[in-house]
C-alpha cells in the first residue's frame, strides 16, 4: 500500500539518499500533552504493564510505540526498540523514545485528506464534481476523451478512479502500479492515463496515485508545495516543529507514504479530528468537512468501509464507530468519537502481507480490553 523496501532500493541506486523535507527550526515548539492516570480515563491500572510484558514474551513483534490519548489527555505511553526505516532505507535498530520521528507511510493518505478539505475551504482546490483532468490543462488528449472527464475529484477523494491499479503485486514487480508510477517520467499523467477496469464511481480499488492527484491540486490552487501548505495550515498551528515529508524520484513531496512524524504529534491529528477540526479554540479544518470525509462513501469488504482518504469501520469489541489511518508495516492512528479516544502505534512489519495483525491485536486485546469505563 506503500512505497516499499525494495523500490526505495531501486531508487537508492539510481538518485542516491531520498532527502526529507524537514520543517524550519523556528516553527512553534511542540505542545506537551496534559496526562491523566489510566484509572481517571477509565481504563485498568495496568494497561500499560501489560504491553510491556507482551513485549517481553515476543508476543506482539514489530512493535515500536503505543500512545493513548482519552477526553484530550495522554492516558499512557510505550516505546521500544526494533529495526526500522525511513522510506524503505534501512535505520538499523532503534531505541524509540517520545522525541523519535517515525515513518507513517500511508498514514499521510488520511493526512492529505484533512489539507484536501483545507483548500477546498479557501477556493484553492477545485470542487468535488470537478472533472480532475481539467486541472491538468498540459494533458488535452486526456481532456478530450469523454470517459477521463467521469473522473472527479470526489472519485480520487475515494479511490474510485474506475481505472486499473494494482498494488497487490510483490514490489519488486514491475506492473506494481505504485513502481510504475514512482519510475515514470510523468507520475500524474501516468495515475490518470491508466485503462479504466470499470466506471469511475462506482467501485473502490485501493490507489495511492490518488492521492498524488489530490496533493498536485494543492500544490497547484495554493502555489505552494505540499509540505509548505501543510506547515502553515496544520502542522504550526498544531505546534508540531519535528516532522519530515520525504521525496520522490521527480523530488515531490511522496504524497501517499512519505510522512515522518512523532507518535505525540501524529496523535495531535486524531485529537483535531475528535475536536471536529479544532484546536485550541481554533478551527483549522472545516467542522463540515470532516463530516463529509468520515462519512462511508464506498464498500471495501464486509468489514471495512472508506471515506474521503480515511477508513472507517465498528469495533468488534464494542460494536461502536471508528475512522482510522492505516500505514504499511502496521501504523495506525485509530479514533474512537464515541469514547473520545485517539490510538497511536507504531511498527516496523513493513511489506508483510499480515502487519494488520499487530495493531489489531494491540487495540483489541490490549487497549480496548482495557477500558472498564466506556
């Protein structure tokens, strides 16, 4: 779902290191978390003691960090240590801590969707039933065919292109949709030039090229590039000083994976979310949009349901609501409106076909077990 080990190999050998885009020193120091005891929040004692000893028996492998947020309150926080990556290039093994940046890989999806919302907001980016391929005026081939102008915004807002992707090949595939479009010499013409498989709108297939349309927009209606955009409209009002936004091979930013941010931080964005885009008295994303984009716009399976570049499901254990963001190698940020709570993990099970497992485990058997107070 994410750009992998291996392509960033691939990468690696052609251009060198991939540089992050790393925020200005000068931007707002990080805001500390007030901190409540996980009895106060409702949860057992030894929430976290359990955890630790999981981890201690090998049970929960891969595991970097799990932070809690409840009723905008840090209930816990564990870190680890484990072998991990920045963008598929190898970082060893790390000591994780409070202050380590963490690949989110997919997670920044859901993010660009928040900042989607921000400019469509401020007349920056265009309208939901905007045929896409008019805000691409260089392709007149493209916005000359009758079936490319079915495509609209809200169709990459929700996956729905209609064309062919496919990210289920093994990475080191060629005809792995996201290869192709990281090693084209035209990512955007390539995401929108694919055959169509069925009719935009009308069926959901997981498609990271999506959201490289979405970020271009941005960029495009704002002037500015993504990181820029995101900086002022979200990151500095969150005071979230320390985050990275890695580059691809065109040297954009990877729109789709290419987040590094503190699990504190990442929790800021679940906490916003939970506010109804507010922080701190401010509305930084649109209360409607947020509505809109948290609403279930296409079937993925018989469990899972997606929104504009969010997840969206019921819990198991409580059989209440949740939206999430779900990154490669099992990061998560889970948000729970009906229990004003917000989960951040963090793994390093990238490219295994089952890091869904981790997390999962973790928020079921763990976290939610936990809870004696719903």
């Amino acid at each position: 779902m994410a750009a992998t080990s291996t392509l960033l190999r691939f990468v690696f050998a052609l251009v060198g290191p991939l540089m992050p885009l790393t925020l200005s020193s000068q931007s707002a120091t990080a805001e500390s978390w007030q901190s409540i005891t996980p009895e106060a929040a409702g949860f057992q004692s030894d929430v976290a003691e359990k955890l630790d000893a999981a981890v201690g028996e090998g049970k929960l492998d891969g595991l970097h960090s799990v932070l809690v947020v409840r009723n905008g309150k840090l209930v816990f926080e564990r870190y680890y240590e484990g072998l991990d990556e920045r963008w598929g290039r190898s970082l060893s093994l790390v000591r994780f801590d409070a202050e380590t940046k963490h690949d989110l890989r997919s997670v920044s999806k859901s993010i660009v969707g928040l900042l989607y919302g921000i400019a469509l907001q401020e007349g920056l980016a265009p309208a939901l039933d905007a045929p896409i391929v008019d805000s691409f005026p260089e392709y007149k081939d493209l916005a000359a065919d009758s079936d490319r102008r079915r495509m609209t915004v809200a169709d990459a807002l929700t996956m729905r292109l209609g064309t062919q992707w496919n990210e289920s090949l093994p990475y080191d595939d060629p005809n792995n949709s996201e290869i192709a479009m990281e090693f084209s010499p035209d990512r955007y013409r390539f995401v929108l030039d694919r055959p169509f498989a069925t009719k935009p709108g009308t069926q959901w297939q997981y498609n990271g090229g999506t959201t490289a349309l979405l970020a271009k927009l941005i960029a495009r209606g704002s002037g500015k590039p993504l990181f820029d955009f995101a900086r002022d409209k979200l990151f500095d009002p969150l005071g979230i000083s320390d985050v990275e936004w890695v580059k691809g091979i065109d040297g954009e930013a990877a729109a789709a994976s290419g987040l590094r941010m503190r699990p504190r931080d990442l929790a800021k964005i679940g906490q916003v979310v939970l506010n109804r885009g507010q922080w701190n008295g401010k509305q930084l994303v649109p209360e409607d949009w947020l509505a809109e984009s948290l609403t279930p716009r296409a079937r993925v399976d018989d469990i899972l349901e997606y929104g504009y570049q969010w997840w969206l499901g019921t819990s198991p254990v409580t059989g209440e609501p949740w939206m999430a963001a779900f990154g490669n190698g099992g990061q998560r940020l889970m948000i729970m409106p009906n229990f004003d709570l917000a989960i951040v993990i963090t793994a390093g099970n990238y490219n295994q076909p089952g890091d869904w497992r981790l997390p999962v485990t973790v928020i079921v058997d763990y976290v939610l077990a936990a809870l004696v107070r719903p």
